[in-house]
C-alpha cells in the first residue's frame, strides 16, 4: 500500500521574518527555481552569498523538505529569505524545488505575499535550452504587462512566440500578470541536463550592469570550467570505448 501526500488549498504557508525586519518601499524582489541548468538558484544562491546578503526570513509549508544542512557553519533551511540593504533587494532561495503536490498553492501564497509588499519589480531567473538559440544574444526575458515601462533597461530580446516557459518559474510569472504586478522573467541560454554556472555567470554579469551590485563571477565561471573538462573527458572515454568496439 503506497501513501501520497497531498497539499489541499488549506495548505500551511507562512512567511516568518525576523521581528525587527521590514520590507523598504521600492524593493526588488528575485527568485530562481532548479529548472534547465540550475541556472536559477545558482544565479539567486551565488547572489546572496558574493554580496553578503543578510539572511532575514525563511519559509515554512506543510510539504517543506525534510532537509537541513550546514554553509559557513551556520544551519541552513530548504526556503530563505535574504536582504541586501545596500540596494535593497530581497532575495528568495529555494534549496529544493517546492513539492509538486503544493506547488501551485506555494506559488500562489507567494504572489500575493509579492504584490501586497508592493516591489517595485520582480526578477524570476531561469535557464533557456541553448538549441534555441539562433543570434548572439546571451538571454531572453518574458516580462509581464505591467513591466512594460521598465523593459527598455534590459535590452534583452523578448522570448519568441512559440517557446514555452515552465515549472514554478512560469506560474510564478502567471500569478504576478494576474496580480498586475511588475515583474521579468530573465533566462539565459543554458546546456540541458546539467547544472550550468556559466550560464549563471552570463545571469550575474547582466544584473552587475543593471544593478551595479559588482558580484563577482569567477567562481560560477571555475566551475563551468571543470564541469566542461570532466564533460570532454567523459566523452573522449565514450568515443574511445566506441573505437576500441571495431576491432576483435
């Protein structure tokens, strides 16, 4: 007999901030989730921790993780809330992909968390299956209507019609149109199948020029380096093992 778990629309969902922590009027808000290349939450996680931001909340739901591990000799939990005061930011970083039997109702709960604190945008970073692309462009955005004023600051091509977003990502971005709340969905090209931090770094050197928040890049960029080097090795063992397969 196998048990499922179910999240209902009466679901426990709760934001729990640090008592002496407000939200400034003009924030921004930004999110990445585990979609294609992990570009999201490598993006969001690599954010908080290059520009020191302080961790002030976390997120609590019926289905939360049974996980916690340790960074910086400090407990970690699946869902937190950090701030970077300096140009006030506030980011979410989800160390595991919301349940898929409450992700609706996580998504939901958040947007309306979102457009009652009244940001001033919204960036929701995610990855983009690099066989798409077609120019030299890095990234495409999907901007929700109310975004429409603040676009021209990206200068990034707005995703062709066609493509499709998914995941949390796209609900998420579903639920703030529907909230007419401003926010972009910014996705750089990334190799499907595994994590991506170059892609991530491609992510982070867009917000620096944006933002002028300086987060270095160099680690996500080391990292690329040496997935690309255990993915050629890894690939010159096939083709090997598929030559040595011609002779007897």
């Amino acid at each position: 007999m196998f048990m499922a778990f179910v999240a209902t629309t009466d679901s426990s969902f709760k934001i729990i901030l640090k008592k002496d922590f407000k939200i400034k009027p003009g924030s921004t808000f930004i999110c990445g989730f585990h979609g294609l290349g992990e570009v999201g939450f490598l993006s969001t996680a690599h954010l908080t921790r290059t520009l020191e931001a302080e961790r002030v909340g976390f997120i609590k739901s019926d289905m939360l993780p049974l996980f916690v591990s340790m960074e910086n000799e400090r407990l970690v939990l699946p869902f937190e809330l950090y701030s970077y005061d300096k140009k006030k930011m506030i980011f979410l970083v989800p160390r595991f992909q919301p349940h898929q039997s409450e992700q609706w109702g996580f998504i939901d709960k958040l947007a309306n968390w979102v457009a009652e604190n009244n940001f001033k945008e919204t960036l929701l970073l995610g990855g983009l299956d690099a066989s798409f692309k077609e120019d030299d462009a890095e990234m495409r955005c999907v901007p929700t209507s109310a975004y429409k004023d603040m676009l021209e600051k990206w200068q990034v091509p707005i995703l062709e019609e066609g493509l499709f977003v998914a995941g949390p990502l796209a609900l998420f971005l579903a639920e703030l149109e529907m909230h007419g709340a401003p926010a972009i969905g910014l996705l750089t090209y990334a190799t499907r199948g595994r994590p991506d931090p170059r892609s991530a770094a491609t992510m982070l050197e867009k917000i620096n020029e944006i933002y002028g928040v300086g987060a270095n890049v160099e680690q996500l960029l080391e990292e690329s380096r040496e997935i690309e080097r255990l993915e050629k090795m890894r690939k010159s063992i096939e083709d090997s093992d598929r030559t040595s397969d011609m002779f007897v």
